[in-house]
C-alpha cells in the first residue's frame, strides 16, 4: 500500500460524528428561529429564509463531509482492471481528514485491484505463451507423423503407433484450443463472429473421423435443419468435438449420430448391451469426464445450454440448444455482400 496512506491518521467513527453535529447544529437552528417566528421577534418571510439558508448549509456541510467518498468513486470507475501497478488507485488524492472507515474501504480496494490487474497479466502471459509455446510442437508432431506415415517401410505395428501419435496429437490440439478459448476475456471480439452452424459442425465431423481413424466407430450427421449463431464458431466446434469425443469413448465400434435440430444439436451414442451387440467401453459406461467438463465451462461462457440424457438400455443423449438462432440466409447474404 502506498506510504503516504499509511502516513495518515485515521480517526473512527469520525465522518459519523461530524455528520451528527451537522444535523444536530441545523435541528438547534431551525428551533430558535421558529421560536422567534412564534413570538413574534422576526416576520414570517425572515423565518421561512433562515430555515432555507440552514438547510442549504447543512447540505453543503455534509457534502463536503462525502467527499472523499465521492474521490475514491471516481478512482473505481476509472479503473480499467488492465494496470497491474498499485498506483493506479491514486489514494493519495484522498483527503489527509478521512474516516478510518473510509480507509478500510480504500485499502481493500487496493488490495483487490492488485490481484485482478495481476490476474489479468498472468491470463495474458498464459494465452500467449500457450498458443505459441504448445501450438509450435504439436504442429511439428503432425508433420512428422505424416511423413512417417508415408514411408514404405514402416512395419504394421509402427503404423498402429504412428496411428496413435496422430490421433493423440489431433486431441491435444483441440484440448489447447478449448483451454485458451476459456482463459481468454470474453470481451476479446470472438464473441461477435455470425457463422452457419451446419458448415462449421461439418468441418468439425471431418477432423473427427480423422482422429478416430483406425477404430470401428462411425459418425452420422442428420441435418434436421439449418440455423447462423452469434458468438465463436471455435467454442462451438469445440463444444461440439467434446461432445462427440464423450460419445466415442462410451463404446468400442458402434454408429455415433450427430443432429441438427431447429436451435439445437444432439449427440447420441448407440444402446449397448447384450441385445444391442454394441459393446460397451471397458470402465466406461457411467463416465461424465474431462471432455463433458470443458463443454460445460464452454455451454456456460457463450449462454449454450447443455442438456444430459441418460437412458438405459437406448444410449445416452447430449443436447446443446441455442436459444438465439440466426436464419441460415443471413449469414449467407452478409458473406456475399463482403
């Protein structure tokens, strides 16, 4: 805290006393001359003016009793959060006559600017230093695996391994983007991007198939209907993978059906059990884990409800609705405009 602050002499229960005195003068005032109004010592107009005149005395007297509250209002709302330095709360300016109450409130305030401007820099450390420091190696990964997979003479079980890399690579790099799309702000501009669903989700379903190639599970897409959403086609590409990945990961082969309803999309895995002959994924029939986690965050940050559907014996059901879809046309028009 700054040492000027701690300098001052703080006296409590001050500004409460002072204001007490003020209105207490004014009441004594405002008896004696209504007692001379009464007795006749002073005409009804120098009455009705000198009440006026204590009354507007008294509202200076307490106003200036407010101000340093009102300084240290002004310092608050002039904060942006972004300087991490305590001096951007300025406490000097206030007055060397403040009540330690008022004190109380400016030194918590401090404290509190303090660590959100440094909570700022760290998210802001951590989303560059992520998207460059993780993205980097991974891209490297993806290139080798691809040019080891173009060699000839790789035996079968390098490509199962190499295989593996790739599938892997491919879910960290979603798992990085949800965790950047979640530290950024949200006031950082992705939030206000118009996109069509469906051409997103259809993107999303082709990097999924390419994650899940080499095990027996295939994804569906029903395209019930066709809806623009406002917000960040990543954070729903990603939401949407989440969800998907979930699903994959209930079951060992089996059809996984994505569907686009009216203001919606659902996920749902195939009914397993002996009738099914779907055969459930070892240690995994009950799992809400990691991936249903980050959609969750994701559903709650863009206004996306997440809905869970656990049905026994007929696959379990994942729903995110939208509750402010865009017609298709819109974004289509405003994109041939550009």
């Amino acid at each position: 805290m700054d040492s000027r602050v701690k300098a001052l002499q703080f006296r409590a229960g001050a500004f409460r006393r002072r204001i007490a005195w003020v209105f207490a003068l004014q009441f004594v005032a405002v008896v004696i001359i209504c007692i001379m109004g009464i007795y006749g010592a002073a005409p009804a107009p120098a009455v009705i003016a000198a009440i006026v005149i204590t009354t507007m005395l008294a509202w200076v007297a307490t106003r200036r009793e407010w101000r340093p509250v009102r300084a240290l209002a002004r310092l608050v709302n002039r904060w942006d959060g972004q300087q991490p330095s305590p001096e951007s709360r300025r406490l000097d300016q206030l007055s060397s006559h403040v009540d330690d109450d008022v004190a109380s409130l400016a030194r918590g305030l401090q404290g509190f600017a303090t660590r959100i401007a440094g909570y700022n820099q760290r998210e802001r450390n951590f989303t560059r230093d992520a998207s460059h420091e993780l993205r980097s190696p991974l891209t490297v990964i993806k290139m080798s695996v691809d040019m080891l997979a173009d060699e000839e003479s790789i035996s079968e079980f390098g490509s199962r391994s190499v295989r593996r890399i790739k599938r892997a690579t491919l879910e960290m790099e979603a798992l990085v983007e949800a965790l950047l799309i979640l530290a950024r702000e949200p006031d950082t501009g992705l939030d206000h991007e118009c996109f069509v669903a469906n051409d997103v989700l259809r993107q999303e379903l082709e990097s999924a198939r390419e994650v899940l190639a080499g095990r027996p599970i295939v994804l569906q897409l029903e395209e019930g209907a066709h809806f623009a959403l406002q917000g960040s086609s990543r954070a729903f590409a990603v939401l949407c993978w989440q969800l998907i990945r979930n699903a994959c990961q209930q079951i060992e082969q089996g059809r996984v059906v994505i569907t686009i309803l009216p203001g919606a999309v659902s996920v749902s895995g195939p009914a397993d059990g002996p009738a099914s002959g779907v055969p459930p994924r070892a240690h995994s029939v009950d799992r809400h884990g990691f991936e249903l986690a980050i959609a969750q965050r994701i559903s709650d940050r863009f206004g996306w409800p997440l809905e869970l559907q656990r049905r026994s014996g007929q696959g379990n059901i994942a729903r995110i609705r939208f509750p402010q879809p865009l017609p298709e046309a819109t974004v289509r028009d405003n994109t041939r405009r550009q």
